[in-house]
C-alpha cells in the first residue's frame, strides 16, 4: 500500500519533460495508479529517485505522501541500498575505490553533466567483477545521487561505460550504455523492516558480455 517497485527498461524515460511528454513511465504509472497525481508535486508523482532513459534497472515510486518524505530522507541514509552494475573501456588500475569528485552543468555543453570545481559533492564507491580483454565490469555503489553520477565519474577517468554516446562512444553492438540497477534495499515506511530487491542484466546486455573476449575474474 506504500510503495512500488519497478524493473525499467532500457530506452524508457521515467517523468514527461519538453521532449518527452508522455509514453513516460510516469503516465504509465498513473494510468494504473491515478491517485499518485498529487505524490510529491504533479511533475514527478511519487518519484523517490530516477534513472537514465537508458539505464535499466530498479527504482522505487512512493503511493503516498508519507512514503514519499520518508523514502526521500532515506536517500541520503547509507542504508538505502543502489548497486549497480556497469561495464566500462578497458581495464581499471584498482579492483576497488572510491571516486570523489564533484558533478555540475558542463560549461561547454548544458546539456551534459561533467566534474568540476564548483559543482555538487559526488561520491562513488566501486569493485571490480571481471576483466575483459577490453573493458572492466564493475559493481558500483553511488554515495550521492547527482544526475548521470556514475557514467560521468568513470568518463572522468577515462573510463566511460561501453556504449555511452554522451560521455564516451557509440559500441557497434550496443544500443544503449551498460549501466543497470541491480540492487535496491530500503526500509519499508510503514514497518521500519529492511527489505532488498534484485533485478538480474537484461537480455541484451547479458549477450553482449557473453560475446567478449577472454573474461577473467578480478
């Protein structure tokens, strides 16, 4: 009755906007659930967090305005659980760290994000899964909840994940940048109990991983 959670797919925007002003996830949600119009401001119902058009994965939309408040204040709690898995260009130096830097409009293109001295606190966490012969797949764990976080701190490694054309390049056989919400883990509003959900990689990421060369454990 508080809460749902949703395994979205790739190449679907969560809330309308100037250039997508329906076919969002969001009129599909009140098409099913009409009452969330008035959860936490009319343009994003019920949102708590949201992803990427083309990142896939969990997210978690508040049914009412005490879930809403309370699921939000959890965001910034180390409780709340967001791992994602991500593939990025070729091989990491370290098997595990911690990225910190801050994220902000970048001055040359407002539409895309970039690390820069006077942009938001930024912080994510990381372990390497495997190697590939090209590329690294990692776990990673956002601190912080800045916009595109993710793709622009391994961007600004010179790691950018496979696929993505804003920060990186296009991949032949990929239509999408590899980046999926495995793990979601919070407390239930209505009984403080700590629940996690789980979503395994889409098929088509799944394949592009099993058609690399020469995986290796980290």
């Amino acid at each position: 009755q508080d809460i749902l959670v949703i395994d979205k797919s790739a190449g679907l925007t969560v809330h309308p906007s100037s250039g997508h002003p329906d076919q969002t996830l969001v009129n599909a949600v009140l098409a099913l659930c009409p009452e969330l119009q008035r959860i936490g401001g009319t343009i994003r119902p019920g949102i708590v967090h949201r992803l990427d058009k083309d990142t896939s994965g969990l997210l978690v939309i508040a049914k009412n305005e005490k879930s809403h408040a309370q699921l939000t204040a959890q965001l910034k709690d180390p409780g709340f659980t967001k791992v994602y898995l991500a593939l990025v260009d070729r091989h990491l130096p370290h098997e595990e760290a911690v990225i910190e830097a801050p994220v902000g409009r970048d001055p040359g293109n407002r539409k895309r994000m970039a690390v820069v001295t006077n942009g938001r606190k930024a912080t994510t966490r990381y372990r390497v899964v495997r190697y590939y012969s090209e590329h690294t797949l990692v776990e990673s764990r956002p601190v912080t909840g800045r916009t595109h976080q993710i793709r622009v701190h391994f961007a600004s490694l010179r790691h950018p994940l496979a696929g993505d054309r804003v920060y990186g390049k296009r991949h032949p056989l990929l239509n999408r940048h590899f980046l999926h919400a495995k793990v979601l883990g919070f407390r239930l509003p209505s009984t403080e109990r700590y629940v996690e959900f789980t979503s395994e990689l889409p098929v088509e990421l799944r394949a592009f991983l099993d058609a690399l060369e020469s995986p290796t454990e980290a």
